[in-house]
C-alpha cells in the first residue's frame, strides 16, 4: 500500500498544482475584466465631462462675440483717467544750499528749515550732516 501510495503521490500533487493553477487563472481573468470595465466606465465618464465643457466654451464664445457686437452704452469716461503725477521737487542748487546753511547757523532745527525753504526733510538733514562731516574732517586736517 505505501508503494502505491510512493507512486501515486506525485500525480496527485501534479493535478493539485494544476488545479491550482487552473483557479488562479481564472481569478486572474476575471480581475482583468473587471478592470477593463471599470476603464470603459472611467471613459466613458470623461467623455461626457469632456462634452460637457466643450458645451460650456462654446456658449462662453458665443456669449463673448455677441457683446462685441453690441455697441457700448452709457459708458462714462472720467475726465482725468490718469492719476496726476506726483510734484517733483527741484533739485538743490548753490543758493538753496547756503540758505539751508545760513539758517542752520543762525540755529534754526532741521523741520523749520525745511519748512522755511520748501525743500524736503530729510535732503535738509542730510545737507547739515554731510556739513557736518566736512567740517570735522578739515578740523582733523588742519590740526
């Protein structure tokens, strides 16, 4: 009996692993049309979104050459459409520098300089440091 059985064996695992092989198979087959179902769904699904906004750009388009040929009614342009450009302030010149000097001099602070001539705050402030500075490095100088 275990003869047989030695001798048996191997066909009885030979058709088991066929048999195996044979389910595997077909669950594999059954997987690839499931997805080949669910491919034609997702097509058929981004066709129609595909449609649907072709659909949209065609009455976008129309809508958009239907307004360019209407004529423009009651459109009121303003009279200035550009803003003013912003006041340039002249440069300073020899006479304004000396005057801007003489006041600092006469001991007036930077903001009634400025105030006093029109020129701006901070070309005044620096005017009197740059003074400044001159007059310390000739003092350095001469020393």
């Amino acid at each position: 009996m275990s003869n047989l059985l030695l001798t048996v064996c191997p066909y009885i695992l030979l058709a088991a692993g066929m048999v195996l092989s044979l389910a595997l198979f077909v669950m594999l087959k059954a997987e690839i049309q499931k997805q080949g179902l669910r491919a034609q769904r997702d097509l058929a699904a981004s066709r129609e979104l595909v449609d649907q906004l072709t659909r949209r750009i065609e009455g976008l388009e129309a809508r958009i050459a239907r307004q360019r040929q209407e004529p423009v009614a009651n459109v009121t342009v303003p009279a200035v459409a550009v803003p003013p450009s912003p006041t340039r302030q002249t440069p300073l010149n020899d006479a304004r520098r000396t005057e801007i000097l003489s006041l600092a001099i006469a001991g007036k602070n930077p903001e009634q300089i400025a105030s006093q001539t029109g020129a701006p705050k901070h070309e005044v402030a620096l005017l009197l440091k740059l003074q400044q500075q001159q007059r310390k490095s000739l003092a350095v100088t001469s020393a």
